[in-house]
C-alpha cells in the first residue's frame, strides 16, 4: 500500500499568495463597484523591454526553421547565455565565474526550493525571519524542519533570524550552528539590505563553521545605495561556502517569462565532492533545460538596448518605491525599504495584526497588500506595499491610504 | 558543518545520454571528415508547425503591450489550456477529466522525477526494464532505492519487470508487492505497447494491492493500432490508481520549447489525503508556472490547423520507424516497436553487449544509437534507434547499417 509524503500534511494552510487571491477573489464577489489596486505580489506591471520582445520573435523564427530549429537545449544552459552573464553579472564586478559554474533554469523559485535536495536531509537550517516562504516550506517537504508549533509560528528545527526594527531589519549571527544559511539580500519582503563589510563577516562565519550559504540576490538590480554588495562573490572566501541565486523577474520582467539561474563555484566541497557536480546531476536529471526562445530572450537583456531598455524600468518602479516609502511617512507610518529594492515594509498601525491590517486596508482603501506574518513569525505587526504597480495606480493607492 | 545527500553519490557514472555525447564528442574530433548521422537521443528534428509559431509570435506581441503582458502565470496552468487538453485528450477518449486535475508544467521530464517527491521515501518502486532512467535515478536521489549492485546493474531495493522477447517486452504483474510502478506505454526505448485488456489488468491489480500507477504516455501520440490504450483512463478504476504523465515533446516538437502536463485525479486518495492536493501543494511551492508564449503554444496544437499539421510530422518521423523496421528486418535484424512509438529496438548481432555494438555501429557506420543496458540490466544485449533523424538521414543510415 503506497504512503505518502506526510512532512506535506505539516505544512499549515496554504500558501501566502493562495490565501491572498482568495481573499481578494471574495471580497471583488461582494463589492463588484470597488476598484481593487494590488500591491501585494510581487509581479511586475510593466511589458517586456522592445529588446526582448525583439530577441523573442527572431528565435521563434529560428524554430520555425528546419536548419535553425533547435531542440532539447543543454542541461546547464546555452553557452550563448552562461557566457554573458559571466561577463556582465560577474566580470564587471571584478569576479571571476566560470560558464560552468553558471546554471540556467526556469526560474528562482524553482532553484531556491529544489536547492535543498543535494543537501543531507539532517543538514539544519537558518533563515531570516521574516522572508521568502519558499526556502522553508521546501525544507519542511523535505522532512528537515521538525514541527511545527502553532503558537509562536515556528519550526522546532530550524533556527530563525529575526530581522526587525530592533536589529535594524538585518540578521545577527545565529547563536546556534546552522549547516544552511538563507541570505536574500535586497531582501523580500522587507527591503532591507546589508553593506559589503556586513555581508563579508557571513562568508568568514560560514568558512569558519563550515556551513554553505545560499544567496538569493533576485533583486540586485534595484540596488542604488554604494557599498552594498550586488553578488555575494565580492566578498572573499564567498566561493567556498557560498550558492548564488538569480532572476530575470524582477529586474527584466520575466515574471511570466521565466528564466533564472545559479551559480555553485567548483571550489565549493564537502570533502572531495564538489557541490557543483550535484547540482548539475540534479539538472541532467531532473531538468530538460530552459527554452531556447526564452535564453535568447535572456541574452537579450544583456544587449545595450536591452540594458538601457531594462534600466528605464527599474526606474519606474523605483519611482513608485519612492511615492510609496514617502506617501507613507508623511501620513505617520514607520516605514523601511524602498531604497534598494521594489519592496516597501512598514509597520502597521495601533496594534493591528498584519492580517487585521491587510482586511483593513482592502475594506477601507480597496488597497491589496502583503501581510508581513505572512512571511514568518517575526513579520508579524509589519506589511509589505510592492513598487511593481503602475505609477498611476501606486499613485492612487497612497492617497487612499494617506486618506484613511 | 553541511553534509550532502549522499544518495546523489550513489548514482553509477554519468547519465547515459551524456556519455553518449561525450563519446560521440571524441569521436568527432578523431574524425572530422566522417559524416555521423544521430539516431540516438529522442530528439525531434523538424521545426515547429506553422500554427504554433503563429501562436508564438501573437504571444510574444501580447507580452508587448501594457493591456495584454503576462506577469505569473497560474501556478497550475492557465484554464484556457487545461480546458483544451481535458476536451481533446480526454472527452474525445470517452474520459472525463477536470481542469483542475490538469497541472500544466515545463515538461514530463520534471514532472516524471518529481512526482516521487509526494511519496514517502521508504515506498518501493516497480520499473519496467529496460526503461527511461529518470524513474529510478530520481528515485535513487531520494533514497528510495537501497543499494547498487554493479554485477547485476540492479538496485537492492527496486522491483524490476523485464521486458523482454520472452515476455513479448510487456511486463508481468509482479510476484513482490510494489508501492509505486512505473508504467510506460508506448514504452521507451521498446517501442511497444500493450492493450487495453492488458492494461486493465495493471488497473485491477494496483487498486486491488493500494498502489499507486505513474503512468507515462509521453508518445501516445505515434499509437496507431487499435485496442492499444491512448490514456490510462481508458481503464476502468484508473482514477483512483493512476497518475499520468503527458508531454509536447514528442507529438509537437516541444523538445526545446518545454511544456507538458500530469493528471491527479481527486478520486487518487490515501486514506482522506487528495494526492491532487498535495501536487497542488508541490507546484504552488516549487514552481512558477509555465511561461505564457508556451501555453500559448500548447494551445495551438489543439487547434484545427495544429492538429493537421503536427499529424504531419507524426506521419513523418513513422515514416522513418518504417525505413528502420523494415530495412533492419530485411538485413537479418530480430526487431521489435517501430509501430506504435518512434522507437525501433533490436537485439545485437554475434552476442555483442549493448556498448560494443553502440561502439561498433559508430566506428563502422559513423551511426549513434542507443545502447539498451542504459535503461536497465533486461535492456543488454538490445539496441535503440530513432525514428526523429530527417528522412534523408534515416535512409543512409539504414543503407550504411545494411551494407555492414
């Protein structure tokens, strides 16, 4: 008799988002008339840069035909790709990484929440509380969380980092020995980030304890303030303990798209075993690949039309991050983010819950954001407003919001 | 200090299509003037039909514009697709499927290694052998398998089902109880297929023992005898036995263009738990959807002109199966598949192993098939060939294989 997987069953209710849309599906049934402004998934708004949409039709023309149709792709990605986000993500920065420490996948999401899988299921992990809900519940499908106790909202095996306005919305380092380390830095939800100094005393904790670190630095585009690392890998010793991950979704709108990639150093080991052979079994059998088209569409982002193209956007958004950050202080609100990343997080007002905030703001504003708890334990009493929505809709939602 | 899964070191040597390529590589470069002719890797060769490219480009221009872009897409699919296949896979079949037991992904490559994930790991799997490795390579990482026995090319803790000419290469229902089997018809690399009686029998067995069928019908499409299942579904009960996985691939060229879909019907429970559910759950964590363009595309092959047009290619590439399957009859060959599936298997002259006639076939006909042992110990002493080389390619290699 077949059995399954019960680490699912622990995970409680359902995900973030899928609770949200519910929510919002509900109360659009009850009140047809309001119009609903959605700041709350983190989903671009804007539609692919002309650059890509150009890239996009050529490589559609190349499958259409017989002598430039191309079929599965490489495991690990074209060569095309993996050899320019060397030179524009790495090289530029002064960092060497090679095309074959670079994977190419569909997306973030995926390689943060498959990631876990090469790692032993006894490894303990440690992530920012709050944060990106994906690197637990990946973890507690694996079985390497413990359970889960309602009351404070937390995991019995897995060591939480509070990041909040005692900390200043960064990590300390844990006092307990972690194996894994989530870092997300511009970190989602809360915007926050760390400086190069800051971000170096990880990397020679995770060498000296000899635990790995994974870095998801999806938002690295949005970074505006000097000194604050853009890859992990400006900081020394960052390739023998640390795991980059990567989006095209957020700085180039690929939300819908999907492209992503990661990058494991082959100096990166557990013992003899290098972490990027793993990886690259885990592609070559799990993974067929990411589509031509869209890895044509990816290098295309890298072109000087896509750059420049790309860039107007970042700034659209950042635009709305600012009307955002600054529509709330002046109503009273105490806010962070919004200054390196799309991601604004404030405080939420007379002692509500976060929950209680969001019915609040989506009865009151018609406004849909994200509850901070909603992203772990110590989000609770905060609440994320995205910068990804139209200016003339963020413009909307913060004279609501400053009206209430 | 971070410890790997050790199950990923388990793995014996590389996976077999890269040791092909490498060996094809070398080959190559010792050779540069011989002309190889590959009829190895499934790989389709014909450009995408002229009704999916259409739906590509209108896609592409969609993601252009403010009013029409595509951010995330359903985690489990967009409706209008899930609607398209469940009337043109299912209805027509006499089946009745919901679209919310249609999850659209990037291919039934994943979907194939990632099923296992809502299984308990100390579930036993059963495979037919030979078969497509990623039913047990991503089994072994999950450490589901015990141990391998090089001697034997088997695991400890797998449930093999030769295929064989002394089983007619169908499997037997097997004597120790399974909690998972793996079924693939039309099978790959065998090419054959069973019938629905046959299958029926698999049917009433799972549900009579509790197991759970995965059900893999990735080349339904080449299926042209009747009485030969083109859905497990056919089969009555199936329902609350039976996940299936379906492809692009194979039907539609999606080879490098990644879509495919697998059925959970909500009857399939263990105990009060949906396995639905919890491949719902997977999907909403793990994965961001398949992008816009390629459901687009997927779409389109449901239509009118798609449908023509990639019965087309179907009829082409079983063109080629007929030039294989008769050619290696006629020059003495013991063949079998190439019927009712686009692969042709035949047993190795002169008592060579599987490698030496890959090697032998290479050296002296500069043509690359697949070695059988690669899908598992029943598979030595067979051989794979291709029926997705071009026309042109398929008849010299038959003459070159004739003249030997």
């Amino acid at each position: 008799m077949f059995k399954i997987n019960e680490n699912y069953l622990k995970l409680p209710g359902s995900y973030l988002f899928s609770t949200i849309g519910k929510k919002v599906r509900e109360f659009t049934e009850a009140n047809p008339d309001k119009k609903i402004i959605r700041l709350g998934i983190g989903d671009v708004t804007l539609p692919l840069a002309p650059a890509v949409i150009d890239a996009l039709h050529i490589a559609v023309e190349e499958m259409a035909r017989k002598d430039t149709f191309k079929g599965y792709a490489p495991d690990l990605g074209y060569d095309f790709l993996r050899q320019t986000i060397t030179e524009n993500d790495y090289r530029t920065r002064g960092v060497t990484i090679a095309t074959d420490e670079i994977f190419v996948s569909d997306g973030a999401k995926s390689d943060s929440a498959n990631i876990q899988e090469i790692f032993d299921v006894n490894n303990k992990i440690a992530v920012c509380d709050p944060v990106y809900p994906v690197y637990v519940d990946s973890n507690v499908m694996a079985g390497r969380t413990g359970e889960y106790i309602p009351e404070i909202g937390k995991w019995t095996n897995v060591i939480y980092m509070p990041c909040t306005k005692e900390t200043n919305f960064a990590p300390e380092l844990p006092k307990e020995q972690p194996d894994i380390i989530y870092l997300c830095f511009p970190n989602n939800p809360t915007g926050s980030t760390i400086t190069k100094d800051e971000l170096q005393k990880w990397v020679d904790y995770a060498n000296k304890v000899g635990a790995v670190i994974i870095y998801d630095a999806a938002y690295e585009a949005y970074i505006s303030e000097e000194n604050v690392p853009h890859t992990i890998y400006e900081c020394e010793g960052a390739k023998t303990c640390a795991i980059e991950i990567r989006s095209f979704s957020k700085n180039a709108g690929f939300t819908g798209t999907r492209l992503g990639y990661t990058v494991v150093p082959k100096e990166l080991k557990s013992g003899d075993v290098m972490l990027n052979s793993l990886w690259a079994r885990r592609h070559g059998t799990k993974f067929n690949g990411a589509p031509y088209i869209t890895q044509a569409a990816g290098a295309a982002v890298y072109s000087e039309a896509g750059k420049k193209q790309t860039m107007e956007q970042i700034a659209y958004y950042m635009k709305n991050a600012t009307i955002i950050r600054e529509g709330l202080l002046s109503a009273g609100y105490t806010v962070s983010g919004g200054v390196n990343a799309p991601y604004i997080w404030l405080e939420t007002p007379k002692g509500m819950t976060s929950w209680q905030f969001f019915d609040y703001l989506l009865e009151k504003a018609n406004v849909v954001g994200t509850p901070g708890s909603g992203f772990g334990p110590s989000g609770e009493g905060y609440f994320r407003l995205t910068a990804f929505g139209t200016y003339e809709n963020t413009l909307e939602a913060i004279e609501r919001i400053k009206k209430l």
